[in-house]
C-alpha cells in the first residue's frame, strides 16, 4: 500500500506563509498526479492545486498567483508553498497522489494538516 505523510501546517497570521509537504512511501512503481485539497467544517472537500507527473500545474481560481505547486520525483513528495494567505484558506489541507501499485492506479490521501489564518 502507499503512505502519505503531510508536515507543515500551523497557524500564521494573514498575509504570511506557509509551505506544506507530502511525501508517499511503500509499494509504489509509479505517481501520476499528486494535488492539495481542502476541507472545512460543513462543507465539501475541493481542489486547490494539482500537479503531473510531467510538471503540468492547475489551481483553484481562489489560489492562482498566490500558491504554488511542486514535486520531487525523485522523492515521490510533493510541496505546496502558500503565500499572502487569508483567512478564508483556514481549512484542513489533505494531500492526494493516484499511485500506481501492483498495476493498479488508485488514489490515496494522507491524513490532513490543520492550516489556520488569523485575521
């Protein structure tokens, strides 16, 4: 099976930073896409930035000139650099990879890491 381990969320004031990673481990042969998602309370999980395996890059319109995506193959980890957050990216960002395994594509989640903006 496949791990996903995210560090790096907290709580930062509006307009600072915060740079997110995900690394998967285990019986992986390869990762196609690897993306960030987000979820808050009473509502339904969305898409905040994905990434390719080629590098090809897509966000939220929410996110665009304000996050950025980007992976390491080498290290099957993918990071996701937040900056001039508001308080509205208040949310638990969880990390997806599609993952293959055995032949099998699937797709996997990690935990997911508390980011909070204060006003």
């Amino acid at each position: 099976q496949v791990q996903l381990v995210e560090s790096g969320g907290g709580l930062v004031q509006a307009g600072g930073s915060l740079r997110l990673s995900c690394a998967a481990s285990g019986s992986i042969f390869s990762i196609n896409a690897m993306g960030w998602y987000r979820q808050v309370p009473g509502k339904q999980r969305e898409l905040v930035a994905v990434i390719s395996s080629a590098g090809s890059t897509n966000y939220a319109d929410s996110v665009k000139g304000r996050f950025t995506i980007s992976r390491d193959n080498a290290k099957n980890t993918v990071y996701l650099q937040m900056d001039s957050l508001k308080p509205e990216d208040t949310a638990v960002y969880y990390c997806n990879a599609e993952a293959v395994v055995l032949r099998i594509m699937n797709d996997y989640w990690g935990q997911g890491t508390q980011v909070t903006v204060s006003s």
